[in-house]
C-alpha cells in the first residue's frame, strides 16, 4: 500500500463557525443546523421497519461522532462506498461487500483511510449489517446517516446526546439540492506530485480489495442513471496483472478500449484476451471499468463509427507498472 498525503496548502472553509471538510468549497450555502433528523421508514416486503437518522455536525466533531456511532454494529459488515462516478451514463459509483467481514477488519482498513474518507468531498463510506439489519453511512458533504430497528432509538439517541446534538426540523436547506448551481465545489485534497503519489482511484482500488467491494450494477444490463437501456457502449478497461515469472514477480496493468453490450460481456472479452499471451496472468483485479461518451474517445480511435454491430476491442496492450 502506498502512502497518501493531505495536502498542507488548502485552508479549511468555514460556513459561520461550521467548519467543512477540506475537500469542499461552499458557493452560496447557507450554514446548517446542526443537530438531527429522525424519520420512520415503514418496511416493504420481507425488509424489516426502520428509523432513519441524519445527523450533521461541524467536522472537527465528526471523526468521533461516527467511530462511537460504528460502535452500534455487530460483529459481521458490509462494508459499503459511494464516489462521485467518471463512467459517461451515471454521476456516482456504489459499491457494496458480497460477503459480509469482521467489524475489525472493517474499522481496521476504516483507520488506514480515515483521512481521505473523512475530507475528500467526492467520496462517502460506512457499512451496513443483516441480524440486525442497520446501517452507518458517512456521505460526501460528511453528514451520518444511521438507518437502525425502532428498538435502537435510545442508544442512537444516546450518542449523539453525547455530542451535543438535539432533534431539529431540518439540518441543510431544504432546497439545496435543487438550486441550478453546485452549492459546494470539490477540490482536490491529495498531494499528486508524481507517479508515486496515490490518487483517489487507487485508494479507492485499494479499499475495494480490503473489504471485497463489488460495483452495485447488474453486471448483464447496460443501463443508464435513470434506467434506460444503452445497447453498445465504448468501454475504457484497466485491469491489474502480474508476471508468470515467478523467479521475477512484478506487476503490470492492461489497458483496453472496447465496445461491449454489458459489464460482464466486456470483462469476458479482457480475461479472454489476456489469456492469448503467456507473459503476464490475471487474477480478477479491476482498477477500473468505465463507459466512455463515443465523442470522448481517444485520437486512436477516430476512425470509430458511432453504431457497432458487433462487440470487439479496439486496443490493447499491457505495461509494466
């Protein structure tokens, strides 16, 4: 694992005395009210009832807040990642544990990346447990959300008491989401002065491997954010690989471009072209698997006609990390 840095350069923007991450810079917003929500969320289906809690709270408290507040969850999460998405036909990646891991496996990898889960604006991070089904969820403004039984009203309540926080009718503008202009622009928070400096992407890579994350899509649908059915797209595919020299280990990544009616079709279609070549091996390690807009693809591949029959890669090659 490579060590990240903060950078040191980016003063902390305050709202009044409501200090923000340092990976957000408000617009024209308005300071919250700082306290919490609480609604009852009635069950559908075999999905038990709910109380949904949202809490904010300027950010020099927030680290303590959601460690006490993780404390609530049993022994087995699913741990669970929302970031802002570079894939063309949606705005956020979600990705959720298949399997669940330990509570100390979680808040062990939680503490490696504490600092750029806590401060960067384009991420949010918690996990979500089945027996009982509950959940702790840090969004990307860094507000809490803690989804819990009705029976575990007074020990949520009981914590944030602890924190100085008190029931209110609303925490952010009601209508901030609606306004024509971002209330808060991202900056970036990590030094990225060469190649050897991680940026979000491998962090975010890196956190995929710890808790066995998997991307939140039906991996046989091509869909757009609103549900509409994309048929062939352009994909844009890195994939980590290693040497079959085992003498010589090292690793190296694949890079690809292709057309594919899905995001299983166009891994089948990499694994298999991997396995032509007998100089490196995969093991099912994606950096990355995102759709391209057709006007954003590379230079190399101008010649491209907008409708494809057929799937097919375009390019590909393999580089030594």
């Amino acid at each position: 694992m490579r060590s990240f840095i903060l950078r040191s350069d980016l003063e902390r923007h305050r709202i009044g005395r409501f200090q923000l991450p340092l990976g957000l810079e408000p617009v024209d917003l308005p300071a919250p009210v700082e306290g919490y929500t609480v609604e009852f969320m009635q069950s559908e289906g075999d999905a038990p009832d709910l109380l949904r809690f949202y809490a904010v709270t300027s950010f020099e408290r927030v680290a303590t807040l959601l460690e006490e507040l993780f404390e609530l969850l049993p022994d087995e999460v699913f741990p669970i990642v929302e970031v802002g998405s570079k894939d063309a036909f949606r705005s956020m990646d979600s990705f959720t544990a298949r399997e669940p891991v330990s509570f100390d496996e979680f808040m062990e990898s939680w503490r490696d990346y504490r600092q750029v889960l806590l401060e960067d604006g384009s991420i949010g991070a918690g996990a979500q447990s089945d027996e009982p089904w509950m959940e702790v969820f840090l969004d990307s403004w860094k507000g809490i959300e803690v989804q819990v039984p009705p029976g575990m009203r007074d020990d949520v309540e009981r914590i944030l008491a602890r924190h100085g926080l008190e029931e209110v009718d609303r925490t952010w503008p009601d209508d901030v989401d609606e306004r024509p202009e971002p209330p808060l622009n991202v900056r970036e928070i990590l030094v990225l002065e060469n190649e050897e400096c991680p940026d979000l992407d491998e962090i975010l890579f890196q956190l995929r491997e710890s808790w066995g994350l998997e991307i939140d899509e039906d991996p046989e649908e091509n869909l757009d954010e609103s549900g509409r059915r994309l048929g062939r797209t352009l994909w844009h595919v890195v994939a980590v690989v290693e040497s079959a020299d085992e003498d010589h280990p090292r690793a190296g990544y694949a890079l690809a471009w292709a057309t594919a009616s899905s995001l299983g079709e166009v891994q089948r279609m990499i694994e298999s072209r991997i396995e032509l070549q007998d100089e490196w091996r995969f093991h099912g390690q994606w950096y990355s698997l995102d759709r391209v807009a057709f006007d954003e693809r590379p230079d190399g591949l101008s010649a491209l006609t907008p409708r494809r029959a057929h799937s097919e890669i375009h390019d590909f090659r393999i580089e030594p990390a």
